[in-house]
C-alpha cells in the first residue's frame, strides 16, 4: 500500500509542477497578480508530495519491502539500517527520485526567499523551474518508476556492492545533488531575464548568492567523491579524470566563471549576456552530466543498469531545455544586454581573462570527456584520453588564471593605473616567491621546478588576498565586510587545494613491494615493518587483516592494519587501506595478495600534503557561504538606519 | 587608430593569442595522449604500434596466470577467443583480476612480442565487462561462427544424408 | 550570422554526435551472432555431472535461457517460463550465469523448473561465446542449430505471444518441410 501512496504522490506532484509551470507564467504576461501568488502554493505542493513520496520510498526500503523491485534490487536484510536508508538513492530509480525532490526543495526556497525581485521575474523564474520538474517526474514515471512491484515476491534481495556500504559515498550523492540542481535557478532565473527583456543590477546580486550557495555544495560534493575514491578504492588516487568526475567538474569550472560574472554585472552593470550564457551553460552542463553517467553513453555494455528509452529521453529533454533556452538567447539576448566602457587594466578585464581561462578549461575536459564518445560514435576509432591529456593541458592554464586571480584582488574596478597598480603588488609579489623558492630548498626533500611554479601560483594568491583583505582594513576604519572576509578565505582555499595537488603529485612515492613477515621497508624517514597478517570474520564479510608497524627515524610511530575483505554476499574482494593522516603527510598502506612464503604484495605510499587538497575545497565552500552572510547584514543595516530614520522623524 | 581603439585592439589581439596557445596545448596534448584500443587478434596481425602506449583488452585465459618467485611480477595471457598475448606486469593487480575475466591493460609492446603492462585495470563490479573488450570479443565470436559455418558445409553432405537416413528408418 | 547564436549551433552539432552515440547501445543493435550456427560448448549438467554441449539438440528447435539467482529480473521471467513449458514442447535449456550449485538448486525448488536441461556456468565462459552481456538472455536456435533469435532482457507475456510463438512455429514448419 505505501509503495501506491508513494507513486501516487509523485504523480500529484507532477500536477502541481504543471500548475506551477503554466499559471504564474500566464500571470506574468496578464500582469495579473492573483495568478502569480499562486506559485508559492504551488511550489510548496509540489515540495510536500514529492517529499512524501521520497519517504514512501525510504519506508520501504526500512521494512525490507522486497514486492518493490527497486528495493529487492538494491537491498537485503542484512544491510544495517543506516545503509538501507542510504540504498534508497544507491541506483538510478531512487537517485532521481532524490534528484526530483532536491529540485523541488530548490524552487520551495526561491518562493520563499525572493523578494528583491520584481513579481513577475519571480513568477517567470519559479514557472521555468516548474517545467524543469516536470521533465525529471515524468523522467520517472515513464522510464524509470522506483515503485514498480515485482509478481513474484523474493524472500530476500539482492545485496548492495559493498563498495557502496560506506557513509562517505551515502552522503556525496545527495550533496552532490544540491550542486547539479541548484544550477536550475541560476538556469531559471536567466531564462526569466530574456523573458523579461531587462537586467538590473540588484537582480544579478540576488542571482549571484544562489549560485554560491549551489556552488558550495557542488565544491563539498566533488571534495567528498574524491576523499571517497581516494581511501576506499583501496590504491591512493584522488582524482582520476574519470567521466563521472568530469561530469561534476564541468558544471563546477562553469559555475565558478558565474559567481564572478555575475559579480561583475552585480557591481557594474556590464557583461550581462555573458552571464546569462554561463547561467544557461552551467545548468545545461549539469543535464549533460546526467545525460552521460546516466543513459549508458559512456558505459554502453554495462548490461541491465541502462536502458536506451531513458537515454532517449533525456536526450529528448536535454534538446528541450539546453535548445530551447539557447535559440531564447540568440533571439533575446541583444535585447538585455547593455554595454559599458571600462579600462584594460580593470578588474572587469581580468575577471574577463580569468572567465576566458575557466571557459578553456572546461573545452578541455568536455573534449576530453566526449571526444572517444564522438569517435566511437562516427566508427572512427575506440581510444581513451587518459589523465596526462588532463594533467598537461589543466596545468599550463592554472598558471594565468593564478596570475590573474592575485592581480584582480589588487586592482580597482573600472579603471587602474598600472603604475599604482605595481606599487600596491610588491608586497604579495615578493613574498610569495620568497615562499616559492624557500621551501622547496629547505623544507621539501628535493628542489623541483614545478614545485617553486606551484607554491609561487598559491602562494600568490593567497598573499595578495590577504592583502587585499588587510590593506583596506588599516586604512579605513571599516570592518572587513563578510563579503570580503569569504571571499579572501575562498580564494585561500583555492590556494590550498593548489599546494596540496602540487605537493602530493610531485613528491609522493608509491611503492608495490613484497614483504616476508619480517621484512621492512624504508620511504623517505619512516620504516614499514611487516608484522604478519590475519583471517578473521566480521558480520557479513571476511578479512585477511594486515598488522604492519611504523617507524619515524626509528621511534615507533603508529601500527596501520589495511584489510583485503570479502564479503559473504558477493563474490569480490576489497581493499580497505590503512591510513595515518597528518596534516602535513599520510601514509598509507594497502594489502595486494598473499604470494609464496607468507609474504604479501604489499603497496606503501608517502603523501605528502595530500589533506590539503580536501580542506582548501572545504575552506572554498566555507568562504562561499560567509559572503552570503553580508547581504543579510547590509539589510539589517539597512533596516537599523531606516527605523532610527523612522524614529527621529 | 585612438587611444580607445588601440585599447581595444590590444586587448583583442591579446586574446587571440591566448586563445590560439590554449588551442595549440589542447590539440597537442591530445595527440600525444590518445591511447587506442587494439584486440589481441589485432596485435598478432602487427596492427598495434611497437613504440608507443597503447591498450589491450581481453579475458584472462584460464590457467595462464604466472608468478615469478620473489618477485611482484605476473605474466598471464590475454586472449579475444582466437589469439592469445602474453602479458607482463610488475605490481599489484587489481581486486577483480581473475581468471576468465575481462581486463584491459595499458603498456607496450617489448622486443620479443610480449606486452608490458604498466597498469591493469578491472573495474569494481564482477558483471561489468569492460566495452571494449566485449566488443573485440563479439568480433571474435563472428569470425569464429564464420569459420565454424564453413567447416560445416564441408561436412554437411553428411549431415543431410544422415537426416535422410533418420527419416527412411 | 549573429555571434548569439554561436551556443546555440554548438549545441546542436553536439546532440547530433550524442544521438548518434545512443544508438551504438548493445540493446539496439542486432546480436552478431544472429543467422550463425550456435556456439559450442560442453557444460556440466546441474543434477548430473554429464556434461551437455548442444550438438546433441540438433534436429529440432530448442531455447536458450541464461538465468542466475541473483538476478532479479530473472525471477520476473521465470513464472512465465514455467507455465510455458507447461503448454509447449519445445525444450528448454537453462544455463545457469555465474551461480553456485547450491543456490541454482535451491531457486528451482521455490520456483519450479522449467528446463528439461540445466546446466552451470560459474564464471561464465560459456556465456562469453554467446555473446552475453548480461543476465537473463534468451537464444533461440533452429532445427539446424543456428540462432534465430535473441531475446535480451526478461521475456514479457507481450514478447512471447508477439516474438517467440510466432518464431518457434514458423521453425517447426521449417523443419517438418525440410524432412517432408
């Protein structure tokens, strides 16, 4: 019975959608203001019955409710509960459904938080999101129903990869998610705009804190995926150009270009059809992100997970909505967009620059990404495009967009003078590369000259950041604003990040050796010392349990206890790696296979500042959302000196 | 020209020529490092390249999986169903590398025909074969069917006669 | 033309290649082995250790149906396959994918057996020559022993009535008109 109620539910959902998508719309073009108050019910409906339907869908996972063919196919009994909540969005059917709620849960909080807008552009952005969520629901009802049941009821389901029995990958989809989807406002609010004809300022400041508040997620998703893979895939990566990363890494790369367009059009008025390009572009990349991980493009043989219908459809839906607002844009956009003059050396030019460099490098992974795609598609060829393609295109890239990203916080909106320009950079100048040559020669073990580029590209942003941000501060008397404050910590994040990568990629060392119980190995100043290994059954898998101790310059250290599992309900083994994480290191030991002699295969990794590279993402997402705390604040001061106006009065 | 068109001029100019490096890195990156996919069939008929990466797929033939003592070095053959090639790799293999499972190996080819693998990898699901290989193995599946068609019609007089037989009993 | 419409073409010259690309999925293109004579193998029996290869079938026409327990939608299909060996004759060959004795054995008690023989594959070599992608597929071979058709994914009472009894009659003819 919950299973029906649950179908039905999202099938009263999509008659909201409908309403949502067609009412507030028409209400705009009549001007008529009943018709548009409508949205904010309509959006709460939609948000309520897809929200129960989601938890119809949960509650049969709960019960083991195996007459569901979603939930024999993605569940058993075994699972622990926490993990059959997780399955419910593990496969496709679920992970839509999750998708569909996420983006109702979007338009419910643009009906609720839009005032600064005119109510006609509210409207028309809340009808647009309407029609996005009637693609995704009947996405669902047509292809890929997670409440079908089965005729025959199996007493028991099929297990869950155990790969997927893991709270970091129960959690990245749904955050992931908020990412992707959030992209719809910015989307939305872009079509609304070449609806409406105009583009004001305020508009574009309003535009700008949805985007960052999507792009935070986005950021913590992708750092969470990569954090994932890097210590449950059992082998050290964290990052390994896949498609399905490059699917979350382009509507990112998109969404970054945005926020600083956008910024651009909130602080000056200028590059507005660049903005709504972007806007489009990023939600479209989003669909494509789905269309690819999803129809089975790019996986083509992986047997029963895809389903050509579903690939149709999206394709269907994706010339739908990236076509449509695109031919929008080539009809309207001249309309909107209004040209301003300003200087070369502005700010405006190298946020431009720098937009013009994120846009080269998402060419350069969607070429990556797609080219095999196109080959095998014409019959020309069956190649792969590996992680060097990637690597040596991404870096030679990174090195102007840093450059320009440390001389934007420097420069003055509009118009410069070079001269000054060079007197206000000295300090950041000459300090990071004092940082950039210092540390690789006394702290790193070997001077590299990519090291010294990549310290000296982070160090430079973060300085002339910090510079940016401490400089105005004894100036004035002003606090620094919230505004500011996130966005120097973003950029610092971002600059974190870069060391780490720089770090780990230049001066980690991975070592497959095989060791005799016994036997040691020495990297660098640790020494590994392989104890023995040991069989021992766990709930529902068995592991051969490696006891390895480690030495520090011959002082005891720690003792790392990597694992090769196999559980009971499937066949395949897995590796569970023994990590000691500092914030400057981590070593990492995983178990390969037992050869002759009790001796192991055994894989020993020293990674360098590879921590660095999660918690710049999270300081990215962090400064991302405290700029969002100052609009708040500029309104409650706003409304402090209004009511002191008030009251003198 | 003005000073504001020169402005213009330059700044244009400047973008092209970042452009235009941006193109140049791409395509070159991209030459350098596509790797293409041959079958085994195709690396016996000398069709892969001798000096450069490239990737190899196949299913592991059953029994051919070799340690050498003291080492972490493999060797085991790869085969389409028709050619088997023998294959040399030093390290780990991955968690679902079994025989009778389909793979794909990233390396090259050495002197004496053996190719060196530099990677191997399987992906994490023991139903999922990788699309390549079951590709080349559907190529294979043809030739083989071909070649058994044709073995039949020289034998399928008999096969008729025997029917008759069968029949007049 | 106006550069706004620049994205708009690139769009378009990009749905192209990914149309194109759909339709290279396994499910759409017709099996290579279709009009080929069935692949040999010789397999284990799953209640006797005989083995089985399909030579011995030759002479009339018989499905292939690989089926494993830890295949959901198998469980969908198999109702359908027991009541249809209940109403014809043709025989049934059920090859076992990737699947231990025990549990084969266990399923076809709960489920019912609708294969005259059932043979194991357990690391799915044997399905590797038909051409298996994935689990449950159904061939059908003619008198001759040659593929006819191949019926990818669960069968559906729709695809038996429409597909597979039309095409098992119209080999029977076939056969009666060769020997007649």
């Amino acid at each position: 019975m919950i299973p029906e109620i649950g179908l039905f539910a999202l099938i009263l959902g999509l008659a909201f959608s409908f309403v949502l998508a067609s009412v507030p719309l028409l209400g705009s073009y009549k001007n008529h203001s009943g018709l548009m108050q409508l949205a904010k019910p309509a959006a709460i409906g939609q948000f309520l019955f897809l929200a129960l339907s989601f938890a119809c869908l949960i509650y049969a996972f709960t019960v083991d409710d195996f007459s569901v063919k979603y939930v024999a196919s993605n569940s058993n009994t075994q699972l622990p509960m926490i993990f059959k909540v997780s399955a419910t969005w593990g496969a496709h059917e679920g992970s839509l459904l999750l998708w569909a709620l996420i983006l109702t849960t979007w338009t419910l909080a643009v009906s609720l938080f839009s005032k600064p807008l005119p109510d006609s552009l509210n409207s028309r952005i809340l009808s647009v999101l309407g029609m996005v969520s009637i693609g995704f629901i009947l996405f669902i009802l047509l292809t890929s129903n997670p409440f079908e049941r089965l005729i025959e009821v199996p007493t028991e389901g099929r297990s869950l990869n155990p790969l997927l029995q893991d709270i970091g990958l129960a959690i990245h989809p749904p955050v992931l998610y908020m990412g992707y989807v959030g992209m719809a406002v910015a989307f939305a609010f872009a079509v609304a705009i070449l609806l409406e004809g105009k583009f004001e300022m305020a508009w574009a400041r309003w535009a700008k804190g949805w985007t960052i508040v999507a792009w935070a997620f986005l950021t913590i998703g992708i750092a969470l995926g990569s954090w994932w893979a890097y210590y449950e895939l059992g082998w050290g990566g964290w990052w390994f150009w896949d498609p399905v990363e490059n699917a979350s890494l382009l509507p990112w790369i998109v969404a970054t270009a945005l926020i600083h367009s956008l910024s651009i059009t909130a602080n000056r008025g200028s590059f507005q059809s660049w903005t709504l390009l972007l806007a489009i572009l990023a939600f479209s990349l989003s669909l494509l992100g789905t269309f690819l991980v999803r129809s089975g493009v790019l996986t083509s043989v992986h047997a029963f997970t895809t389903d050509p219908s579903r690939g149709v459809f999206i394709l269907i839906f994706l010339v739908i909505v990236v076509g449509s607002s695109l031919s929008l844009y080539a009809s309207h956009a001249h309309k909107v967009t209004k040209r301003k003059p300003f200087n070369p050396v502005s700010k405006e030019t190298l946020l431009l620059l720098n937009n013009v460099i994120l846009m080269a490098m998402m060419a350069t992974v969607l070429l990556g990404t797609l080219y095999p795609l196109i080959l095998d598609a014409l019959g020309l060829a069956k190649l792969s495009v590996g992680a060097p393609y990637f690597n040596s295109v991404m870096l030679p890239l990174t090195i102007p967009l840093a450059l320009f990203m440390g001389l934007g916080f420097a420069t003055y909106w509009r118009e410069d003078n070079s001269k000054r320009l060079l007197q206000r950079l000295w300090l950041p100048a000459v300090s990071s590369l004092l940082i950039a040559f210092l540390i690789p020669l006394l702290i790193l073990p070997e001077f590299s000259g990519l090291a010294v580029i990549g310290l000296l590209m982070s160090s430079w942003i973060a300085f002339s950041a910090l510079h940016w941000l401490l400089k105005e501060n004894s100036a004035g008397l002003v606090k620094p604003s919230f505004q500011k404050i996130g966005s120097v910590m973003a950029h610092i994040g971002f600059a974190v990040t870069l060391t780490g990568i720089t770090i780990t990629s230049i001066y980690s060392i991975e070592k497959d050796v095989r060791l005799e119980p016994g036997q040691s190995y020495q990297i660098n100043q640790y020494r590994f010392e392989f104890v023995n290994v040991k069989q021992k059954q766990v709930d529902n898998y068995l592991a051969s349990e490696g006891h390895i101790k480690v030495y520090e310059d011959g002082i005891p250290l720690t003792e790392l206890h990597p694992e090769k599992r196999t559980y009971l309900s499937q066949a395949m083994p897995m590796t569970e790696a023994g990590i000691d994480a500092q914030l400057s290191r981590d070593l990492f030991v995983a178990l390969g296979e037992k050869l002759d002699n009790q001796a192991w295969s055994v894989r020993l990794q020293y990674k360098p500042f590879v921590r660095w590279i999660w918690l710049g993402s999270i300081l990215m997402a962090l400064g991302g959302v405290i700029t969002l705390l100052q609009r708040r604040k500029n309104s409650a001061v706003k409304n402090t000196i209004q009511s002191q106006a008030e009251k003198t009065a | 020209m003005s000073p504001v068109r020169k402005k213009r001029f330059y700044m244009v100019l400047l973008l092209v020529v970042g452009i235009s490096i941006a193109t140049f890195l791409i395509v070159q990156a991209f030459s350098q490092n596509m790797m293409f996919f041959f079958s085994t069939s195709e690396v016996k008929q000398g069709k892969a390249p001798k000096d450069r990466e490239f990737r190899l797929g196949g299913l592991v033939v059953e029994g051919s999986v070799k340690r050498i003592p003291k080492t972490l070095t493999v060797q085991f053959e790869l085969t389409d169903s028709i050619t088997p090639v023998s294959v040399e790799y030093t390290g780990i293999l991955p968690d679902l590398f079994r025989e009778g499972q389909g793979i794909i190996a990233k390396g090259q080819l050495n002197a004496s025909g053996v190719f060196v693998a530099s990677e191997v990898l399987a992906k994490h699901d023991e139903n999922y074969m990788p699309p390549e290989v079951a590709d080349s193995l559907a190529k294979a599946a043809k030739i083989n069917a071909e070649n058994a068609k044709n073995a039949e019609k020289a034998g399928s007089t008999e096969a008729i006669s025997e029917s008759i037989k069968e029949k007049s009993e | 033309m106006k550069k706004q419409m620049i994205p708009l073409s690139l769009f378009a010259g990009l749905v192209i290649f990914l149309a194109i690309g759909l339709t290279l999925d396994p499910k759409e293109v017709p099996s290579p082995l279709i009009g080929k004579p069935a692949a040999k193998f010789s397999l284990e029996r799953l209640y006797s250790e005989t083995a089985f290869s399909p030579s011995e079938l030759k002479g009339q026409p018989w499905i292939l149906n690989i089926w494993a327990s830890w295949c959901v939608s198998c469980r969908q299909e198999h109702k359908l396959l027991v009541n249809f060996s209940k109403q014809n004759s043709t025989t049934i060959v059920g090859l076992n994918y990737k699947d231990t004795p025990e549990e084969a054995k266990a399923w076809l008690k709960e489920l019912g057996n609708p294969y005259q023989i059932t043979v194991q594959d357990p690391k799915g070599r044997a399905g590797i020559d038909w051409g298996v992608y994935g689990v449950p597929e159904t061939f059908i071979m003619d008198a001759n022993g040659i593929i006819r058709h191949k019926f990818t994914g669960p069968l559906t009472k729709d695809r038996v009535k429409n597909q597979l009894l039309p095409l098992l009659k119209q080999l029977e003819n076939e056969r009666t008109a060769v020997q007649g």
